[in-house]
C-alpha cells in the first residue's frame, strides 16, 4: 500500500510528507520511498506554534484553533503531495502532528505524577479532508504502558539500518538531536535509543535572537564557522543535569527551548555573538558524541562503525565537520542516509508512514527498550473516512 507520512518536527518551521510504498511485515518488511513534498510554516501559523510552545502566553481557544488549522495544513500539503507523484490518493495517512509540550518523565500534578505529551494535528479532520484513513497522536499508547513516548522512530532504524557485521548508530539531527545504537546483527529488544540533547534548536533561537527575527537559522553554519568555540562555556553548559540523566531518556524545548537559549547568551553577553554560535555548534556536536561513546561500545583501530545522520542539522557543515572529528576518535564513520539511498529530509516523515502500516495493521512498533514502556503496545488513533 501507498502511505503518507507527515512529519513537522520541534524546529517548527514546516511539514514533510513522504509517500511510501510498503509490503510485507517485520522483519522483512519493505519500503520504498516514491516522493517527498517538504513545506514551509506560513509566517503566521509559524509564530502561532511558536507561541503555543511558551505555554505561559498559549490560550485555550487559540491552542483549540490551531490544532485544526495546522490539520489543514497538513491535508494541503498531502494533497499536493500526491498531485506532484501522480497519485490520485495515498491509501493511508500517518501524521505525527506539532509538538507544542512534551515531558517524559513524571511530575506531580493535581495529587498525582504524570507525564505527558501534546501533538497537535486532527485526525478525524486530515481524513475527512484527503478522504484517506489517517493514523495519528502515535505517542499516547506508549505513555500509557508507562513509557516516555520517546523515541519513537527507531522501530524504523531497527528495519531499515540494522547490519550483520556493522556496528550502527543512526542520529537525527532536528531541533532535538537523537541516536539509535544498533549493534552488529541486533535483536529489537537491543535496541538503544535516545535523544542526546539539543540538535538545531538551540542554534535558531540564537540567530532568531541576534537577528531580531529576521533569519531563523544558521544558513550552512556560516556564522559559526567564523567564530572561535568558548571552552570554558562549552563545559560549563555541559554540566546540565539532562546530561546525567540515564537512556532511556527524551528531551524537548522545556530543556534546550528558545526560553533557556535566552537565559544562557544573556549569562554569555560577554562573547562575540559569533562565537556563541561557535559554542553551541560544538555543543550539539559534543553532546552527540558522548552519547556515542557512552551508549556505544567504542571501536578501538580500524574504523568499524558508521554514524548515518538525518535530518536539517545535516546542511549545516560547520555542525557535521565538529560531529565527524568527534566521532572518529569513537572509531566511527560519519555519513547520511542520503549515501545509503534515503534522502536525510525524508526520514522521520518515512519512519511514521511505516508506523502506521504497522498500526494499520494492528501489530505494535514500539521499542520499550527505547522508551522505557512496560510492553509492546499498537501506536496511535485511526480516523476513518
């Protein structure tokens, strides 16, 4: 069958859809990437995600509202999609939807510990819209069997990137960065997943911050690249608790947001503000590889292992020529899904169009050994046409 899968992640700055034809099952199931159609946040929906994210100044009826403006954002760019494949429609439709909170680990609230999750993005509504079956709101089922909800795509990586003699670690660089080690010839039950800490997140809100919004991103790391790296705020940033925090584990903007970037530069204010950026490139960089190297065995002579990235934070060099030094002390190559055929922008978006074949097909695709759930569950909520 030919799914869609729809994917916009922390950065907030668009949506990418994936049409994919998958057969079979796991583990030998199949996949095949036929287009991906990526789009940017008009301005105005854009700083209204944005604004949903600091939930000090969110209203109910604009959080209400935007849930049902961004379901039809997404059916848009659905349609157009298959329009540009030559699709007349897919057959199912999986839509990870807009993250505007998530906290993995329990706190205390009303009398009870909670954790919790929130992706806007209506199912029932992209269904009626597209006329097409839709799966959505995939993370709940996990939190309910008492994981975090996070990560959830390497279920994917476990099918897609596994090798018999090859050591493995799939990263995605996003807003949030997160790897899957996957060791020669794994189980699913051995996977390890995580997010290591901030991807580009941190990186655009510095340059929203220094240009007064009018750049949202370090375009190639250019500016970085003419800054000198601060080493003693580069360690003094390392100290963040999240860091010794043990997998499985997941972050978001309540710990790396634009709120906690503006806390820090201003603590920083004595820097050139290209050296900040220098900084915080390094420290994406870092952070990676210490996940690495505290996660993954490290691989002593001959290089053995492969770092494959995916994600925004792949076309900004500065970013990758820091990761791929680091990493190659591991003793691990660094390189992109794209050389292994998947294009880096596509693969979250392919990763939750198999999840919800899988869900379509009533099988679970969880890894509790990458949330921390008590079992294997089915993900997400079908809307029917």
């Amino acid at each position: 069958m030919i799914v869609a899968g729809v994917m916009s992640g922390t950065s907030a700055d668009g949506v990418d859809v994936a049409l994919v034809r998958i057969q079979g099952r796991p583990p030998a199931l199949r996949f095949q990437l036929l287009h991906l159609c990526s789009r940017e946040y008009p301005a105005v929906i854009r700083r209204a995600v944005l604004s949903a994210m600091a939930a000090p100044h969110a209203s109910v009826p604009d959080l209400a509202r935007l849930n049902i403006r961004l379901s039809l954002e997404y059916a848009e760019t659905v349609k157009t999609a298959c329009e540009e494949a030559g699709i007349e429609r897919a057959d199912l439709i999986g839509c990870h939807g807009q993250t505007i909170f998530h906290q993995g680990e329990p706190a205390t609230y009303a009398g009870e510990k909670l954790a919790t999750t929130w992706q806007l993005g209506d199912g029932s509504r992209i269904a009626q819209l597209t006329k097409t079956p839709t799966v959505s709101d995939f993370r709940q089922a996990d939190m309910a069997v008492g994981g975090r909800g996070a990560p959830l795509v390497p279920f994917f990586d476990f099918l897609a990137f596994r090798h018999r003699k090859l050591q493995r670690v799939a990263l995605n660089i996003g807003g949030i960065a997160n790897i899957t080690v996957l060791r020669p010839n794994c189980r699913a039950e051995d996977v390890i997943a995580f997010d290591t800490g901030p991807g580009n997140m941190m990186l655009d809100a510095a340059v929203e911050l220094f240009t007064n919004g009018r750049r949202s991103r370090d375009e190639n790391g250019a500016m970085a690249a003419k800054g000198r790296v601060q080493e003693e705020l580069l360690q003094q940033w390392l100290k963040h608790r999240y860091f010794k925090q043990p997998a499985p584990k997941s972050a978001g903007r309540e710990e790396f947001g634009a709120d906690v970037t503006r806390a820090w530069l201003k603590d920083a204010a004595r820097f050139r503000q290209q050296d900040l950026l220098a900084t915080l490139t390094a420290f994406t960089a870092t952070t990676i590889a210490f996940s690495v190297d505290r996660f993954a065995p490290r691989l002593e002579g001959r290089t053995q292992g492969e770092v494959i990235a995916s994600g925004g934070g792949t076309r900004n060099p500065t970013l990758m020529h820091a990761l791929a030094l680091r990493v190659s002390k591991l003793g691990y190559a660094l390189t992109t899904t794209d050389a292994l055929g998947l294009p880096s922008q596509a693969k979250e978006a392919v990763a939750f169009a198999v999840l919800a074949y899988e869900t379509w097909h009533k099988r679970p695709a969880n890894l509790p050994s990458a949330t921390g759930a008590q079992r294997a569950v089915v993900l997400g909520k079908v809307s029917h046409v």
